[in-house]
C-alpha cells in the first residue's frame, strides 16, 4: 500500500512539472511545445487510463489542451480507489 501511496505521489510531482513548464511557456505567449516537453507530457497522458488529449499530426496542439490533459490525469490520481469506490 505504502509503495503504491509513494508512486501516486511521484505521478503527481512529474505532473505539476510539466505543468509548471507549459504555463511558463503559455505565460511567456508561447503557441508551441518543444519537442521533448510535448513527448514527456504525452508519455504521462498515454500511461493513464483516461485521458481527452487528440493528438492531431496536421496542427500543433494548444498549449491550453496539453494542460488540461494532464491536469485530468493528475486528477484520477489525487482521488484515491477507496474515495471512488465510495460514489
């Protein structure tokens, strides 16, 4: 239980990074995301069982969706099974 609190919580600290980073990039104006940002991020959003980001080849992806991805899949991970099996 301990290990998987640990994992959970590591999720979530490599989640606010790369959050932290594509707002920096969105306050600084910014409309794209560099290469190894946008792969990270897409590594953390494929992982999840749930996630709303639509990867489109034919247009780069606003920064906004990017964050709201990842802000859905830090979500799942801040709610625990036992909070969910509750509902």
């Amino acid at each position: 239980m301990r290990r998987l609190q640990y994992a959970r919580r590591h999720r979530i600290r490599l989640i606010d990074g790369l959050l932290n980073e594509l707002e920096l990039l969105n306050l600084a104006g910014e409309s794209e995301v560099p290469g190894q940002l946008s792969r990270r991020a897409t590594g953390v959003i494929m992982s999840a069982d749930t996630h709303s980001l639509v990867m489109r080849p034919d247009r780069p992806i606003p920064i906004a969706a990017w964050m709201a991805a990842l802000f859905e899949v830090q979500d799942t991970l801040m709610v625990s099974r036992e909070d969910r099996a509750g509902d």
